[in-house]
C-alpha cells in the first residue's frame, strides 16, 4: 500500500480555531480538510485511504464524541484526537476508554499537537492495512458454500480427507470434491495456506 497523501479532517465550529489548526497541520506537510459542524463532515467524506481526525469536544451542533460513536460502525475506525478548553479531565478519561487516541486542551501546543498527529497517523495507517486485509479475507470466505466452509474449518484443524468424510458423515470422494473446490476459491496451493488463513480469519476478527 502506497499512500502519498497524508489526510488529515479537523472538525471544529470555531472558524479562527479551525483556520489555526489548518494552518499548523498543512505547514507539516499534511493534506488538511476541514469542517464547522459533524454533519457536514460525514455528508461528504468516505474513507478510502489512512487517515486522522482532530475534533473539538464541544460542537454547536452535536457533542464532538459521539463522533467515536457514529464511526465505531463503519469497517475502519480512523484515530481521533480531540480537543477542549474546558480542562474536562472526566471527559479526557472517557474518552480514551472509548478509543480516542489522545485528547489535548486548549490552548493548544503546536509542537504537542503534531507530535500526536504523526502517531495517529502511524496508527491509521496500520488500522487501514488491516481493514483491507479484512476485506480480501471477507471476499475469499464468501466464494464458499456452506459445505465448502464446513470442508475448510475441518481442514484447518488438521484432519484428513477419511476424517472430514467420517465427520460430516459423506464419502470420500465427495470430501476430495469439496477440497479441491475450497482450495481453488481459497487460492491456496498447500494445507499450510489453509490454516493460516483460518489463523488470519480468528485475527481480524471475522466469524464467517
């Protein structure tokens, strides 16, 4: 995975703060766009590519966590960073528990912002990887049928073709079938592939 740009979005509806934080953020060497309001922003971007947030806490329009909340759905998660000038050390707790990746008070350290911006991206970047191996994965698994992913599980424990056949209580024959179609939808040449992408599928998370 090439990515040239590194994007960053900055939510907050505080026109001269948003600008300043614009300004800090590009003279980095970051790609920066920003918004004044949550709704505008998850009207116009889709992630398709490593990316990381900077977000004020407290929007006119919506309180800026729930933003963690809104994106915990979608299949990546990119790292956010909030911001506040009201020093809510509950607030900055909470908020890390939910999986914020920092929170900074206000008035902010530039140098301290940028610092935390370039792990988050570091951390984006290795989320995105993920979520894309995830799909790969998720496209492989559903080439298979029922029978097909039963055949694959069996195989990625180790068993044997007279095994699985015992098992799933069919033939041999019809066993070898199933195999050779699971290894070919897999593209997969050996066993050892097998059970490595089972081991993938547990590491992603997938339960397919």
């Amino acid at each position: 995975m090439t990515i040239s740009v590194k994007q960053i979005y900055v939510i907050d509806d505080d026109t001269s703060s948003l600008e300043a934080i614009e300004w800090v953020v590009t003279n980095a060497g970051y790609a920066v766009n920003g918004f004044l309001n949550l709704e505008t922003f998850l009207k116009h971007v889709n992630f398709t590519a490593p990316c990381a947030l900077i977000v004020d806490v407290h929007l006119k329009d919506a309180l800026g966590l729930s933003l963690l909340e809104t994106l915990r759905t979608r299949p990546y998660l990119p790292p956010m960073i909030f911001i506040t000038g009201f020093g809510d050390i509950p607030m900055a707790v909470n908020a890390l528990k939910d999986g914020a990746f920092d929170f900074i008070e206000k008035p902010i350290d530039n140098a301290h912002l940028l610092n935390r911006l370039a792990a988050a991206y570091l951390e984006s970047e290795a989320r995105f990887q993920l979520h894309e191996h995830r799909q790969i994965l998720e496209v492989k698994i559903e080439r298979l049928t029922n029978r097909e992913r039963e055949v694959f599980f069996l195989l990625s424990d180790g068993m044997g073709n007279k095994h699985i056949a015992r098992e799933l209580e069919l033939s041999v024959k019809t066993i070898e079938f199933h195999r050779k179609n699971v290894m070919e939808k897999l593209e997969a040449t050996q066993l050892n592939e097998i059970v490595q992408l089972r081991r993938q599928l547990r590491e992603t998370g997938i339960n397919p």
